[in-house]
C-alpha cells in the first residue's frame, strides 16, 4: 500500500508515516518502556501503606495523597495509578446476583408494600 494511501486514510502527514515504518524496519524501541516508574523509588512506603490497610480494596487516591504528604512524592496520582496496576495484583471480582421480577412486582425487602 503507498505511503500516500495510508497518511491519507489515517489523517497523518506522509512524513509521519514515512518515520514510523523508518522506525519498524529499524528495529527501534520506544526508549520509554524501558524507563523506571517514578513511584518505584517508594515501593517500601507504598508495601507499608498496602499492609496497613489489609485486603481492602485500594483506593489509590488516598495512597498518593499518603505519599505526598509523608514522603514528599513529586509524582502524579496517575503514575501512582500506573504502578499499583502494574506490580500488584487486581483485587478478586465479587460475585453479583441479579434478580429480575415480573413487571408490576412488589419490593418485598423490608416486609412492607413499597406502594402507598
């Protein structure tokens, strides 16, 4: 497919698609991936948060707004975000139920008609 053909089809300039498939038959790497999380420098801080907190889920906001406060972290709540997601493991699903009923049925969670 010309180079033309696909700048116009992805709304890129040739120049731009020129680089990248310059780039592809080059073998070259995004220098980026191979970087270190900045929120890596703090794993120990964030293992003692995680502990303290136990098997609740966690809520990450609460963790950088931790590390910014006790620990002086420069850093993003995202990269804070990135780095959870990437070292820890996801919390396990909980399991859901869903009850349909027939239209016209009454809520019967309290014992009471929820109908005046």
């Amino acid at each position: 497919m010309p180079k033309r053909r696909i700048a116009r089809e992805l709304s890129l300039s040739e120049g731009t698609v020129r680089y990248h498939l310059r780039r592809l038959a080059d073998g070259a790497s995004d220098g980026r991936a191979r970087q270190q999380r900045r929120a890596g420098a703090y794993r120990a801080a964030i293992d003692h948060w995680l502990a303290q907190h136990g098997a609740a889920p966690v809520n990450v906001a609460a963790l950088h707004d931790w590390l910014v406060a006790e620990h002086g972290y420069p850093g993003s709540l995202r990269s804070v975000q990135r780095f959870v997601g990437d070292v820890y493991p996801r919390p396990p699903r909980r399991a859901r139920r869903r009850v349909e009923t027939p239209p016209g049925a009454r809520h019967r969670s309290t014992g009471r008609s929820s109908r005046a």
